[in-house]
C-alpha cells in the first residue's frame, strides 16, 4: 500500500473498508500481557518517539515498542507517514515488535478520537506493518471494550494494565478470537 492510499484509508474513516482493506480474517489470535514491556526493550509510553531512537536501539539488539499518535490534532498524512516509516524499521531490522495507536487527548470540543477513528487507525495499521510485528490498541485510553472490538479489526496484541478485572480470554471469545498469553 503506497502513502495516497493509506492517507486516503485513514482519512475516509471507513472501519469496515479498512478492515477489508487490512485483510482482517475471521478467527485467530490475539496475544496478551499484563503490566509493563519488558525492562530492557525501548518503549515509547504515551508519545512518539523518535525513529531514530527505535533504530538505536534496534542497533543495539535491544526491540521496541512505538507509538502512533492520531485522533485530535493528528493529521491523516502523519499518521499514514509514521505508519510507513516503521513498517520500514520493522522491515530492516526485525526488533519492533509492537506498534501502539495511541489516541491523542482532545477537549471541550473533540474528544481524543472518535471510536470509527479507533478502529480505522488499528486496521490501517495491521494492513501496512510486518506481520510479526503486533498492533496493540492503548488499553488505559480505550478500555476493554475498544481493546476488544479492536481485534475484530486487525489488533493482535493487548498489553493490559495490572489492575484491570477483565477476563482477555472472554473479551477475545466475544470477537471471535482466542487469547493467548505471550
């Protein structure tokens, strides 16, 4: 998928278009975890961190985690932008192993993003990444119920937080998918 057309994806906001377009198929896995990344991996948090950080690291052997912002005050173009560059990475190096859309924070106006926006970016994500690399919905912005329609739509990854009560096995079944712990 070239950039236009990715811009284009994004900016449509078409979930189930992007679904297709992601190639999301019925069934399969999602993996998950509780708590932090592991100590020694690059993670980005919150905000994007620089691509040259992650390729540092990458150096380095050490993998990483990125971020992408969209939803408030992201545009289409650096969404798809941020999107290609680290399939790019994951390409030449092997050690990004997971991408986080993460929603920006919005206000009285816009909230950070709307749910089509969710599930567009997530799809737009899987459909331009390595297959390896896992695409993770941000669980503390979303919540289980966006982290779960998510993987109905090309999330492969959960990394709940320790103090959340619900069950990702269920939450999993419901979308037609079975968790697996990583």
């Amino acid at each position: 998928m070239d950039r236009d057309q990715l811009i284009t994806l994004i900016a449509d906001a078409d979930p189930l278009a992007a679904a297709r377009v992601a190639g999301v198929a019925q069934g399969g896995t999602v993996t998950f975890a509780h708590g932090p990344d592991p100590a020694g991996w690059l993670v980005d948090g919150e905000d994007e961190g620089a691509i040259d950080a992650h390729r540092a690291a990458h150096a380095e052997g050490r993998p990483s985690v990125a971020v992408v912002r969209y939803g408030a005050g992201a545009a289409p173009e650096a969404i798809a932008d941020r999107l290609l560059a680290l399939a790019a990475l994951a390409e030449a190096t092997g050690l990004l192993r997971a991408v986080v859309p993460v929603p920006g924070e919005g206000g009285a106006n816009r909230p950070g993003s709307w749910g089509v926006e969710d599930l567009v970016v997530i799809a737009a994500a899987r459909a331009v990444l390595p297959a390896q690399v896992a695409v993770r919905p941000c669980w503390p912005r979303i919540g289980a119920p966006g982290a779960q329609v998510a993987a109905a739509f090309g999330a492969t990854d959960w990394q709940i937080p320790d103090e959340d009560p619900n069950d990702p096995v269920r939450l999993a079944a419901a979308v037609g998918r079975t968790a697996v712990p990583r």
